[in-house]
C-alpha cells in the first residue's frame, strides 16, 4: 500500500515542514497570530491537502471536492500554507498575511481567500457548519466527505456538544472531526482552565466512533482517516495527541506562544530548527 | 375602522411549502417550535429538507451556514428572542460576515406575544439584526404580505431576517397587492404628516388617519416592511411634502425603526419628528391589547404623536 510506503511518508513530513516554516515566517513578518496552535495542526491539514482529499486547486468551487472546515481559525496561518503550497494562490501572497487589503485576514474569511471554506474564528462553530456541509452532501446523495478540524480549546464551548449530538443523530458518516489534543488553551492547561477528560468517553457517549492517535504521525493520521470512511451510520472524532508549537523546540508545549510572535533572534532560531535559515 | 384579523405565521407555512414544490435547493431548519413556527407544515410535506436541530439555536445557525455555503437556500425559523440574542454570534460569524443565503423567519416578536411575559417579548430584535452588515431586516405587515416577503426573500441570495408576530394582525392589503423589497408602500396619501409603521402597528397608522382627518388633518401612512435597506427616498419624500413624521413599531424605539427613519432625516431633511414604540423598558405578561396600551402602542399614541409634530411645525 502507497501509503505505508516511507518515501511517500517523508515527502509528506517534507510539506509539513515548509508549511511550519511558512507559518512562523508569516506570524513574524505580521509582528502577530497564534503560532503555538497553528504549528500543532500542521500534520493533519497536510494529511488531507497533500494525500486524503479530493480537491483541485484550480477549481476551488467544484462540487464534488472534500470540505475542509477549520473551526480553530486562529490557525489561519498554517491553512493559508498548506493552501499555498496546494497551489490554490501563490507563496508570495503569504507575506501579506494580517496585512490592509490582503485576502488573508487574521482568522479565515470564505469569501477573501480561495480554497477556505467557512469564516471561522469565534470558536465553537466549526463542527456545526461542517455538519450542514455533511446534511447537504446526503440530500444532494453526494459522495464527498467533509473534515473539520477542532481546537481541544473548542470543547469548552457549548455548541460542540450541540453539534455533536446533531452529527450523531442525523447519521452523519461522512463527517470526520480531529480533535487538536495540544493540552493547552489561552490561559493555561486545558484541565486547569476546564477540566476535559475523559474527553474520549465523551465524544462514545454522544454516539461518535473514537480513534486516538499520535497527531504528528502521518501514518496514523491517514490509517485513522481510512478507519472513519468505513464507518456507517455515525460521525467519527479522530482525537490527536499533539504538541503546542511542535517542531519550533522553545514553542513546544509553551504558552508563552499561544499568541505572540517571534522576536528576531527567536525567529532565526525556529528557521534554523525547520531547516530554511536560508530562505 | 373594522379588520379582519388573519395569522402571519399561516401563511408562512403556506409560502413554504408552495417554495419546497417549487425548488429543490430549499431547506429548513427549526429548534424545537416548528409547530409555533408552523415550519411544521413543511416537516410533513418535505421530510428530507427539514431538520430539527432541538433547543440548540447557535447549532442552527451554523449548520444552515453550512448547508447554505453547499448550496442550498436555508430557512431557519424560531421564537424571534432565541433566534437573534442566543445565536447572535454564530448570526454574525456564519451568516452576515460570509453574506450566505439563509432566511431567518423569526416567529413571535415583540410584546404581543403577549402572557409568555419579557422573558419571551423580544423587543430589541429590529435593533440587533440591523446592524449587522449584509443583512437585511423585513417586518411583514400582515398575513398577505408575509406570504410574498417568503416568496419574494426566497430569490435572493442574501441573509435576511423577517420578522413575524404570534397573534393574528390586521389585515391591511390585498392578495394582490403587490409587494416589493426595499421600496416603502404609500397606503395613503396626505399633506399634512406622515405616519411611517411597521408590522401590527401600519393597521394603528390608518385608524388614526382616520381620526386626523375627522379633524381636518391629512395624514400620510406609509407601511415601512423593509427596515434595512431603508428606502430613504420614500421618507425623505414624505418628509419634504409634510413637514412632520410619526413613527410607529412595536419595538424598543431604541434603535429600532424610528431610529432608522431618524437617523435618515436628521442627514437629509430636518422636520419635527416623533417616535411611538416600546420605551426602554421590559414588557410583562398580558392580554395583547392591555399590552398595547400600557407600553403606549395605540391609535390614540398615534394621533397624540401627530398633534406634537404638527405643532412644531413651522
């Protein structure tokens, strides 16, 4: 299977890399955003830019494509470089994100940016919006599926819960969430500011299929996937275990990074870490 | 005068289902009133496009986001308190800032909800919906206007919030008159001041141009339905030609329609002015017409208002 082939694995990890490395860059040069949380999704929008989905860049409106919802919107950054390098417009227009005038707005807007689908950013509605793309596709007997990706942040915010219970009750199987399992919001530990676990015993009781993995791993990101398309008749939560600020060592696991961009000798360093001191 | 009295939210259930007919991309959504709403009608004729979503307003909203941004035209429907103030944010975030085509029919406005009390009398809905970028804010002015307010919003592409009431309203204009968005409608003329009203309160107009008249006054009564985009031409129009304005909503004049109207004549035309509506306070529980009169939305507030302004003028 392609897909355990270690080559195509790397080329994979090599995109996750840039896309870092463009994050940070993009973070710094706008002197504001929220590295911590964009670097820790990276993998799983790879994942599903560069392997899971059907889309075509060229048409980012074609009706068949795979949706992509991120409800964590403050990763906006990390999603305009996976878009970026997925083609949909190009790298130099990363620079001007947060910029007067740009199509990359601070948090994602579907109607500045190609390839973005939903205007995301008070958090909490990306489940839910997802679920009416998910609600369309089965009325319209359609086949794509639909992706959202969630900050574990999100879990405090009622309407996931409302969300969820939709997802379950509709029968919604071609919905697939991941939960960003980075273990830290704004103000601190996600079990000191409000208590999660048992996160995974939750998502059971509201009717979801559950699989948790490591959320670096392309492997187990794109088994995960492959485990919740041969789910019937109810959503699926791909619960992620990942580090805030993975890839960039001082932002790992730091809350200092949540929402603060990098000083000069700090952005030379995560450029060192992601190998393009170069650029 | 005598009405006849007719249900709004009737022949919105009606408008519905006639549209589910029609067009395949309309969808519906409700929270748990779709009986009060009567999106019940279209849950029995059209299953498969109607999705209850429970007591989970801000859930609704954002799944008709996404069911909208796939294509559909989505209508959501709920008592109007839960269905601007609990979902205001996802209203903002998913509807109005993507400019998606979702319809928001918001039963049961204002105080003639009557014995629910001010938990459920929403009377800052105009105020909240319209300053919202994009959307547009419409108050049927009875149940013939409502059946084509459905039937006109559902060809546009754009969010709109309506607004209808839970009692039966006067019934002030034909089957076939004909309606039209944005454009404020002249129920009659007069020279001497205008009464501009929305919703219930257009029937509270007439009656008290008629009672103007008996004293000799002429009275303009123009029916506002469409609050935003405001049809500024119209009411600067009146305004020149009479010389005084009269508003009347049954709504917090906070920010509301004569707020709307106000604004619009203090940048255009100055003339002597007065707003009836809902002073700034909660409602409480009633019968309609106790209601009506105890918060000052009477014929009689009406032609008081209209003796003011003529006064003033020069």
């Amino acid at each position: 299977m392609e897909i355990y082939d270690g080559e195509f694995i790397a080329e994979l990890e090599a995109v996750a890399k840039r896309v870092r490395s463009h994050s940070i860059t993009m973070i710094y040069r706008a002197g504001s955003g929220h590295p911590g949380g964009s670097l820790s999704g990276v993998d799983v929008m790879v994942a599903l830019y560069f392997h899971i989905m059907k889309h075509d860049p060229n048409r980012p409106d074609w009706p068949e494509r795979d949706r992509f919802v991120l409800s964590k919107g403050h990763a906006a950054p990390s999603l305009y470089a996976v878009l970026s390098e997925a083609k949909y417009f190009p790298e130099k227009e990363l620079e001007t994100l947060r910029k007067l005038g740009s199509r990359l707005q601070g948090h994602p807007c579907m109607r500045k940016t190609p390839g973005v689908e939903m205007s995301t950013g008070s958090l909490g509605h990306g489940l839910a919006a997802g679920n009416g793309m998910a609600l369309a596709a089965k009325l319209d007997r359609k086949l794509y599926r639909i992706y959202v990706l969630c900050g574990d942040g999100e879990m405090d915010v009622g309407e996931t819960w409302e969300a969820a219970m939709l997802a379950s009750h509709y029968k919604l199987d071609n919905i697939t969430m991941y939960l960003d399992r980075n273990k830290l919001q704004l103000d601190g530990p996600t079990e000191k500011i409000m208590s999660l676990e048992p996160l995974a015993d939750k998502w059971k009781a509201f009717g979801w299929h559950v699989i948790e993995i490591n959320g670096h791993s392309m492997k187990e990101i794109i088994q995960a996937t492959n485990e919740a398309r041969g789910v019937k008749g109810r959503p699926t939560v791909i619960i992620c275990h990942t580090i805030k600020g993975k890839g960039v060592s001082y932002m790992e696991g730091s809350l200092h990074f949540h929402g603060k961009a990098p000083t000069d000798e700090e952005y030379k360093q995560a450029m060192k870490e992601l190998g393009t001191a170069d650029q | 005068m005598t009405w006849k009295w007719e249900s709004q939210r009737e022949q919105y259930g009606r408008a519905l289902v006639e549209l589910g007919k029609e067009r395949s991309d309309i969808v519906v959504l409700d929270a748990d009133l779709s009986s009060s709403t009567r999106t019940a009608d279209f849950a029995s004729a059209f299953p498969e496009r109607f999705f209850n979503c429970g007591i989970a307003e801000q859930n609704m909203i954002d799944t008709a986001a996404g069911l909208a941004a796939s294509g559909k035209t989505v209508f959501a429907s709920t008592f109007a308190v839960f269905g601007t103030g609990r979902c205001y944010d996802q209203i903002r975030q998913s509807v109005a800032y993507p400019k998606l085509n979702i319809k928001i029919v918001a039963s049961h406005a204002g105080i003639t909800v009557g014995g629910d009390g001010a938990s459920h009398q929403i009377i800052e809905d105009i105020a909240l919906m319209r300053v919202l970028p994009n959307m547009a804010v419409i108050v049927p002015v009875d149940s013939n206007e409502t059946y084509k307010v459905i039937k006109t919003v559902a060809k546009t592409e754009t969010p709109v919030y309506v607004r209808i009431g839970r009692a039966d309203v006067p019934t002030v204009t034909d089957k076939d008159t004909p309606f039209e968005m944005n454009k404020a409608k002249v129920m009659r003329d007069g020279m001497d001041v205008t009464l501009i009203g929305c919703g219930i309160m257009v029937s509270k107009c007439l009656e008290a141009a008629e009672e103007l008249a008996k004293h000799g006054i002429d009275a303009r009564v123009i029916n506002l339905h469409t609050i935003k985009p405001l049809d500024e031409k119209t009411i600067v129009k009146a305004a020149r030609e009479t010389g005084g304005v009269v508003t009347a909503e049954e709504h917090s004049v906070m920010m509301g329609m004569g707020s709307a109207v106000a604004m619009c004549l203090v940048e255009n035309f100055h003339v002597p002015m007065k707003r009836v509506g809902i002073p700034d306070v909660f409602g409480e529980s009633g019968a309609c017409n106790e209601l009506m009169e105890k918060y000052g939305l009477t014929m009689e507030n009406i032609v008081e208002a209209a003796h003011d302004v003529l006064k003033r003028k020069k």
